[in-house]
C-alpha cells in the first residue's frame, strides 16, 4: 500500500504525542519522549507508558504501511486509552476507502455555471446514479464492519442505538440490528426522494408508504411481543409526538403510561399526515369527527390523571406559560414566578367580570375600569419578570389577551386549553327598523 504522505504521518504522530501527554498527565504517570531522530532504537527514542516502551520507528511504521491492526498493537501497547487508540486507528482505516470513495464522487463539470446550483442535485448523495449510490452503502458498511474487527463495538458510540436510554431494554446485538434496520431505509427513502427532484408523484407517495411499512414489518420480526411493545411506548410516531408533550407537562412515567394507549388510539384513527408525514387531504366530515374524538382524549385524559393534573398539562401546553417558564430559567428567577405569573390571569378576568356585571357604571366606565385593570396586570409581570424580560415578554405577544381588556371587553378562557374568546362590555346598538312605506 502506497505510504501516508508525511504531512499526514506528522499530523498523526502530533497528535498521538498530544493525545499521550495527556494520558500520562491524568494518570500520573511519566516518562513520555518523544526523540526527533526517527532511525534509531536509542533508549530515548521511544514512546514509553505504563504498559512498556514501543520504539517510534515502529508508530511511524505502522502509519505509513496503513496496517490498522499493527497500529491499534502498538499504541496498546504504549499504553493509551481506548478512546485514542480507536481514533487514530480508525483514521488509518478511513484510508484504506477514501479512494473508493472519491471514485464514487461526481467529477466537476469545468463548464457548469458558477452562480447556479444543479436542481439535481439534492439530499446526502448529490446527483450519483443508483448503481452509485448502491456502492456507497457498500462501501460504508464494508468500513463499519472492518472497524468494529479490529477495534470490536464503540462503547462510547453517540448513535442512537447504542447509548439512547430508550433502547436500554434491548440487547447490544438487538440494537445494532435495530439501528442497521433504521440506516437502510432512511437510505432507500433518501433515494426515493432524490429521485423526485422536487415534483413528488403519486407513485412516489407509494413508494414512501411502502418503505415505511417494510421498515416496521421488519423491526417487529426482529422483537419479542414484549420488545415490540416497548418499542411502540418508546419509539412509535405517537411517542415521538407525546415525549415533547410530557416534558413540558414534567409528567411521571405512570402518568405517561396511562395516556400513551389513549393518543395512540386516536392518532391511529386521526391522523392527519400520511406515514411518510406528508399532509393528506381530507373532508369536512372528518375534521368534525376529530374535533369530537379530540375532546373525548381530553376527558379520557382528565379521568386516568385526575382533574389538577389535567389542569398542569393544559396550562403547560399554552404559549404563555411555556414562556414564562423560559424566562424564568434564563434569568435565574424563582421557580414560581411563571405558576405565579400566569395564575394571574384568572385573578384578571375575575375582576373583569365584576366591572362587567357592576349595574352601577356605565359603558364608558367599564371600558375605562378594565384598561386600568390591565395597566395593573402589566405592572405586575414587570415587578416579577423585570422591565426588559416583561417588555420582552409582551413583545412576544405573551398575554396577548390584555390587548383586548384594554379595549373594554371582557376575556374567557377554555378550560380545556386551545385559546379564549372577547365580549364587549359595551351593548351592541340595536339596528332600526327601516320605516314603513307611506
């Protein structure tokens, strides 16, 4: 094999030199040298650690013959972690399919306009053929499987599949199944994609489901009954969707439990995306039913959590807390100010009612009584918030409700979340009836 070139081999040894002084600086031990003459087997001519002394014409050695398993031998054996070994032999083993690589790469077209973008060329593979592509999954797994050979599993893999704690309930080999499984279709689907070059047809819609549906049909023949239901509570669409919901809430797991088979009876019912999570079409009959069937969740919901918790998580999905519980972090306030904040509201519209209903002022009154109401309410946030995170806050449209106590009418909030509506204080002018012809 052709010889790394010698910037490289100098970069490498670099860093090898600063990944081991490191490594014997956290463990205390010394003796780390690092001769420039590299030709002969002085006793100062070695790089020495805990596990013994390797002669640095041998690392180089090892760099330049782009012999992973002979380099991985070596740096063991001058005792670096696993963590440097597995890096600077994976890097030897990235060159062992660079060239295969590059030969995959479209070669540049000199005349190509400079100023434009090829409308082709779209997603991870650029505007490669099939046949391209198809080998550069290849290729890919080829390196992955020659890496883990020589160096065995990554304990320290960031991927998904290895150290996502919802997969803690499979085996290290389920996992990796489970992960390959996932990298294979999201590529086909990634292809699919590619081939539409920005225009989808109706067949690629089909092509999508029908990826989709052998994804899953694969994943389920690979699990247990048991693991196939834990991965549904783990990694379904429906907890994709609930997990961002529950953390916000700060739910429990059991209260998590208890609302999963709920969202996913009705998200399997209603809906409103296709499984590739294309926005589908659909009639007036069904967003009437959906309407219904989502009040229903909401008092499936308010029965299996209880009434106060139910009142957490509608107040927990509004915009305004979600903010209030934003700035708060940001600016290290106490941890009730956004509970304090927004409970606010209810002390507001309370108030707004009396005025309402108070026969002893007149119109113009009540509307003048309600905006002082809501100067008050703004004095406020600004006390618990401070004048530029409330400014701030405001701004953002945060109790964008004051906005229409300002203009004297009263507010009332759902009690189910999703919003509130305005009455004037003021009557509305009765119409007069046209006068009757003579």
């Amino acid at each position: 094999m052709k010889a790394l070139p010698l910037l490289l081999t100098a970069s490498l040894l670099a860093n090898v030199a600063l990944v081991a002084t490191v490594t014997m600086r956290s463990s205390g031990t010394h003796g780390f040298h690092l001769a420039s003459g590299v030709g002969s087997h002085a006793a100062g001519n070695t790089v020495a650690a805990g596990a013994g002394k390797v002669a640095n014409v041998d690392v180089i050695a090892a760099l330049q013959t782009g012999d992973p398993e002979a380099l991985r031998d070596i740096l063991r054996a001058a005792g670096f972690s696993e963590e440097a070994v597995r890096t600077f032999v994976s890097m030897s083993i990235w060159k062992r399919y660079e060239a295969r690589f590059k030969a995959l790469q479209p070669k540049p077209d000199p005349s190509k306009p400079w100023w434009k973008d090829d409308p082709r060329q779209n997603g991870w593979f650029g505007n490669m053929t099939r046949a391209q592509r198809e080998e550069m999954r290849k290729i890919q797994h080829e390196q992955r499987d020659e890496t883990e050979r020589i160096l065995g599993p990554d304990k320290n893999e960031n991927g998904w599949g290895w150290q996502d704690p919802r997969m803690a309930f499979l085996s290290a080999d389920k996992r990796k199944q489970l992960q390959d499984i996932q990298q294979d279709y999201q590529e086909l689907m990634g292809e699919v994609q590619q081939d539409m070059q920005g225009f989808q047809l109706p067949s690629d819609r089909e092509k999508l489901r029908f990826l989709k549906e052998e994804q899953k049909r694969d994943i389920e023949a690979m699990l247990t009954p048991e693991e196939r239901q834990t991965y549904e509570l783990r990694m379904s669409q429906t907890a994709q969707n609930l997990r961002w919901q529950m953390t916000r809430f700060d739910a429990t797991e059991e209260e998590y439990l208890k609302i999963f088979p709920l969202q996913k009876a009705f998200d399997e019912k209603y809906n409103t995306n296709d499984p590739y999570g294309s926005y589908v079409e659909r009639d007036q009959n069904f967003w009437k039913e959906r309407q219904a069937a989502e009040k229903q969740l909401k008092e499936q919901m308010k029965g299996v959590i209880g009434e106060q918790r139910f009142a957490d998580y509608v107040r927990s999905q509004e915009s305004d807390y979600q903010q209030l519980q934003a700035a708060a972090r940001r600016l290290d306030l106490p941890a009730d100010t956004a509970s304090r904040v927004y409970s606010m509201r209810d002390d507001m519209t309370a108030s707004a009612k009396e005025i309402a209903a108070n026969d002893n002022l007149g119109p113009d009154q009540k509307k003048q009584a309600l905006a002082a109401l809501a100067a008050k309410a703004r004095d406020q946030v600004r006390t618990a918030l401070g004048t530029e995170a409330a400014d701030a806050y405001f701004k953002n449209n945060g109790m964008g409700w004051l906005k229409e106590m300002e203009k004297g009418n009263v507010v009332t909030f759902s009690s189910e979340g999703g919003g509130w509506s305005s009455q004037s204080v003021v009557p509305p002018t009765p119409k007069k009836k046209p006068a009757a012809a003579p």
